[in-house]
C-alpha cells in the first residue's frame, strides 16, 4: 500500500489543476474598422493593431492563476505580429500583410493548438 | 455673494487636466498612457503657425505620398521618469514606411503606429487614416478653421498678400502630412513671389496694373489663379519681411473670390513664370 502513496499523491495533484478548456480574448482597445477576435478566429484588416486581453479557459473547478505563463506567438510574423505588453494578459495583434496565419496558444508550458488569423487587404 | 479669488483660482486648480484641453495637436494614444504629436519640420505647412514645433490641430488624415514627422510622449511624465522613449513602428510599411521618427504615407487606408519600449512590449499604439488628395487649394494665410478656397485675386499695385496652399480630400477634409508646394507668377512684372514660392505659405506683391496668373503646383496638380492689379496706393497687409506667414486678409481696396478657381491634375505650363517654381517643402 505504501508503494502506490506517491501515485495517490501524484493523482491528487493533478487533480487539482486547472484543465485547458480553450482561450478568451477579449479586445480592449478600439480600432477604427470593424475586426473578428475570438478564441477560434482571428481577422484583421491590413494595417489595424489591437490590444487583447487572453484569458485561459479552464473546465475544472480550479482555474489559472493570474501569473501563470501564457505565450501567444504567430506563425508567420511577416502577415501577423502578437506583441507582448506591460500586462502579461494582454497582447497587441498587428495586421502586417494580407495572408493567413496560425497563432500558436501555450499555457503553463503546454501546447494548445493555434488561433487561425487572417489579414484582410481592405476592411470587410 | 461675490466668490473670492482665492476660490476661483482652487476651482480652476481642481479642473482635470488632460493632454487634449493643453494642446489639441495631440493625438492621445489608445492606451491612454502616450501622446503622438505632428512636429512642424517644413515651412510652409498648412498645419503648422510659423515658429511653432508641432500642429495646432492634429490632422484628421494625412494625404496619400505625405510625410509626417511624430513625436512621443507619456500622458504622465513621472511615471516614465529617466525611461527612455519608445520607438515608434507603422504596422505595416505597405501603407505607412516608418524611417525612424519620419512616417510616409502611401496607401490610403487606416494604420496604426505602434510604440515600442527596449525590451519590445508595446506600450501605445494609435491609428491615422490616409486618404487620397482630391483637390488642391490656395486660402488666405494664415489658415482659419474653415478656410473658403480662393478663385482670384484683386490687388492693387504695391499691396502684398500672404497665401496658403492646401489639399482636401473627397470629403472636404483638410489633410495633413509633409508634401511639395511651388507657386510662380505668370508675369512677375505685374504680381512677384516675394518669398515661400517653394513652400506651402507664399508672400506675393502686385508691382503694376495688368492681369496675370498666379499658379500653385503641388505634384501633379496645379491651381491657376487670376489675379487683376489695379492702380492703387495700398498698404502693406502683413509683415513684408516674414516668410508669407502674417495676416492676408486685409488690404486697402484688394479684395478676394471664392469658388471660382480653375484646377487642372495635370503640370501646367508655368513657363512665364520666373520665381518660386522649383523644388518643394521636403
């Protein structure tokens, strides 16, 4: 019994973890043409630069922790560049070039799959 | 009751105070922790009162192939002391190429300009619309808020008047940005350029009675003026001496027409001309 405590233990700490359950983001400046921000989709028109508030979704009862380590990074930098800011919950999004991209999600380490991101070349 | 002065000026300290209500050239970033200002680098700038180092008002737009020269700064100096200023990037160089402090604009269209410290966090941003000229137009000098284009001038001989070239887009919006100006007169023994020919603002002076025109070129497009010299004993209106910089707008018996004035997109021939003609405000 004693041999299966450190499973037990490692069990319970798992347990108690937040579990990924997807991404919010939220915009928090105000561009001057219409963009789609979503966890599942990312479209801006070529030139515009938003300010984003990313926010881990978690399906357990524990949730992230306000300091735990989220990266956003952008596939292709040339069409879309993620920007870090003061605030590591908010990130700044810069439509540089018409084209399609991929934003790549890690949360506490872990991969979670990318946001698909498209540069319009004029407003929709 | 009458209010002491002592309150009045504790009222008046109490007011907020905001970069917009100290300078409406400012443009405050939407972080709301910096504030972007157009900087006064070429003479002759409509946007610009001689003298002064940035805008009076900060430009709805900036006109399609302008330059324009941004300056930085915290809505809140404290909080930055010693911080070295950030750099500013235009999102995209397809649109906006930045050279430093220097933006140039060459596409219409939004851009922002993003502000970014040493250790790349981005820490403002802002947007600008770009906007393709639709017309090219001369107003009195210096610019009032809603300036009516002039369409010919009156003059009599010996009067002086201080003129300013602008351009509107579609929308009759007045755009900023650093773009080349010249005006040349048809027949400089009847109207001279006095100075600014190769800038924005221009000082002209009617010599003797005739007719002439006077043509202002910024690119391709080109405003002819008339202009009519009469016999007179005017006075000098504005200070012969500045750059075409002080008031145009009085005159003993000279007079001006608006909405009337002949445009054309194409060079016209300014081959009668004989100052002010070449070279532009960058």
């Amino acid at each position: 019994m004693n041999r299966l405590l450190p499973l037990f233990a490692l069990l319970a700490a798992a347990a108690c973890q937040p579990r990924y359950d997807g991404i919010e983001l939220t915009l928090t400046s105000t561009p001057p043409v219409p963009v789609r921000i979503s966890g599942t989709e990312i479209e801006l028109p070529l030139g515009v630069a938003v300010a984003v508030d990313v926010e881990p979704q978690s399906s357990s009862r524990f949730n992230y922790y306000e300091d735990d380590p989220l990266e956003l990074r952008s596939q292709d930098r040339a069409i879309l560049r993620v920007e870090i800011t003061e605030d590591p919950r908010i990130f700044v999004l810069v439509a540089v070039s018409p084209g399609e991209t991929c934003v790549d999600i890690e949360v506490v380490g872990d991969d979670h799959g990318c946001i698909p991101a498209t540069v319009l070349a004029k407003p929709n | 009751m009458r209010t002491p002065p002592l309150l009045l000026i504790l009222m008046l300290a109490a007011c907020p105070d905001t970069a917009d209500d100290d300078n409406p050239g400012a443009k405050v970033g939407e972080f709301g922790v910096g504030v972007f200002r157009y900087r006064c680098t070429a003479p002759g700038d409509p946007l610009c009162l001689d003298g002064v180092s940035t805008a009076q008002d900060f430009p709805e737009a900036l006109a399609r192939g302008s330059q324009i020269d941004l300056e930085f700064s915290w809505q809140d100096d404290e909080d930055h002391r010693n911080e070295p200023l950030p750099e500013l990037q235009s999102a995209t160089s397809d649109r906006l190429r930045d050279d430093g402090a220097r933006f140039t604009a060459l596409e219409p269209g939004f851009v922002a300009v993003i502000a970014v410290t040493g250790n790349s966090q981005v820490v403002e941003l802002v947007h600008f619309e770009i906007a393709e000229i639709d017309e090219l137009r001369a107003v009195p000098s210096p610019v009032t808020d809603f300036p009516a284009p002039l369409a010919q001038l009156d003059l009599v001989t010996g009067e002086e008047r201080a003129l300013q070239g602008l351009v509107v887009d579609i929308h009759d919006v007045q755009l900023g940005g650093i773009i080349p100006y010249s005006w040349a007169s048809e027949d400089p023994t009847v109207l001279e350029v006095v100075s600014g020919g190769s800038t924005g603002r221009v000082r002209v002076r009617a010599v003797i009675s005739g007719a002439t025109n006077l043509v202002l070129t910024q690119g391709e497009r080109t405003l002819t003026l008339p202009v009519l010299v009469e016999p007179g004993d005017a006075f000098t209106t504005g200070d012969p001496t500045s750059d075409g910089s002080s008031d145009g707008s009085s005159g003993s018996s000279g007079s001006t027409t608006a909405d009337t004035g002949t445009t054309d997109d194409t060079d016209s021939d300014t081959s009668g001309g004989s100052s002010g003609t070449s070279g532009g405000a960058l």
